[in-house]
C-alpha cells in the first residue's frame, strides 16, 4: 500500500557497522514522528559486514538500492532522505554514485535522493585495511559529489569524548586516524565525520551509539540534528500558508 503522506518521500536508514536492524528501530519510530513518513531500515546485518573483507563492499551498496527502489514504489515520492550511521553513511554515498561503478555495479542513487544525513560517519581514515570500504567511497565519490544536483548532505558529528584527556578515546580514535588526541564521538573524531562541501552540525554532548550515553539516535538528539523543511508541523503550516495565499 502507497503511502498517503509523500509530500518528502520515504526515509531510509543504513546501519552502522556489525550492526544489528533492530538497533535502529527507536531511531525509525522517532523519525516517523517528526516527519510523518514512512521509515525502512536497510536489512544489513553483522555477517554482511564481515562478508565484506572477503567478498567486496558491493552487496551492502546493493542492499541500500534495492532498500531505496522498494521505499519508492510503495510511495508517491521520487526521492528518498537517506540517514546513514557511521560506516553506513559511507556506503551511502557509493550508493549515490558517480561515473566509477562500484562492485561490479554502477549506481545512481543521486537521482533518487533528496537528502543524505550522515550521524558520525568515519569519511576520512587511515588508508590500509580494514577500511577499504571507506577509503574506496573517497576516492571514487568525493566530498559531496551530488551538491550541485540538489541534494542536502548533512554531516553530524559528536564531540562527548576527548581523546586528549582520555587515553580510552585516543586508543579508539587511532585505530582510524593517526592523532587521537582529538575530539570526538568516542569511536570517530570530529574532523573525520565532517564530510568537506556537506552542511556541518557538531554536538558537545553526543557519543557514537547508545553505550556511551546520549547518541545521535536519541529522541532529544535528533530534533536537534533533523531538517525542519522535512519535519510534519512545517509542512503543515506551509500548506496552511498556500491556501491562505491562494
């Protein structure tokens, strides 16, 4: 059944890595609310993480198309808004694509994407393994490639954890980059999650997931980081505003 309310499309959300779906469904509840759409989340489980090192990242972009095309086809909409946490946000934007192909495929998600909002998405790492995934999406599909086509990257980052006072976060944040005498999410630092040429939100109070306290997936948290051209009670006042004027 199509969904009544298609005014912004479906919102698709990508998990972060090893993560489980079920993770995320607080975070699809919240989201429903404040935006009166539909919300699916991209099947992607553990095993399809660690498949990746020895298959390819490519079935994960896979799942995150076909996600999108079946979001769609049960709405009225065009275009999808796609939240991606952590490495999920990267995969996301091998999603959007480019002229490369990536895994065999080439993809064009950027003509059914409104909007990409990343929530502590490692952009930059270091570049050896195990990050192929990330460092691959850099090369090939930079920055915010799609801008200029319409689309609203937002890049969100935490800053709860100081890996200059807390040798827990420094060991964590330099497993991905090479100083970790920063801050940061707790898992990702505030310089790697900010995608250049996206829209940039830093929160001083946000950890990477639910362990550390406040994340970016609690209710408090995403009315803060949530666009308000795509929250329910500003698209009502728009609609009211039209036929004041009409």
């Amino acid at each position: 059944m199509k969904s009544e309310n298609s005014s912004i499309g479906p919102i698709v959300i990508v998990g972060g890595f090893v993560s489980w779906p079920r993770r995320y469904k607080e975070l699809a509840e919240t989201l429903r609310g404040l935006s009166g759409s539909e919300v699916h989340i991209v099947p992607i489980t553990p095993l399809d993480w660690l498949l990746g090192f020895v298959r390819g990242h490519g079935q994960l972009v896979f799942e995150i198309a076909t996600t999108v095309d079946k979001a769609l086809l049960e709405s009225d909409s065009k275009k999808a808004v796609i939240v991606g946490h952590s490495s999920g946000g990267v995969a996301s934007r091998a999603y959007l694509g480019g002229d490369a192909p990536y895994g065999g495929r080439r993809y064009s998600g950027h003509r059914r994407v409104s909007h990409l909002i990343t929530l502590g998405s490692p952009h930059f790492v270091k570049d050896k393994w195990p990050f192929s995934l990330l460092n691959e999406a850099n090369e090939l599909f930079p920055g915010a490639l799609h801008k200029d086509s319409g689309i609203r990257y937002i890049s969100v980052a935490g800053a709860a954890a100081d890996g200059q006072k807390n040798p827990k976060f420094r060991r964590a944040y330099e497993k991905m980059v090479e100083d970790g005498n920063a801050r940061g999410d707790g898992a990702v630092t505030v310089s790697s999650a900010l995608l250049p040429d996206s829209e940039h939100l830093v929160f001083d109070d946000l950890f990477h997931d639910e362990k550390g306290g406040r994340w970016y997936g609690d209710r408090e948290a995403v009315e803060r980081w949530w666009p308000e051209e795509l929250r329910l009670d500003e698209r009502r006042n728009e609609r009211r505003d039209d036929r004041i004027t009409g």
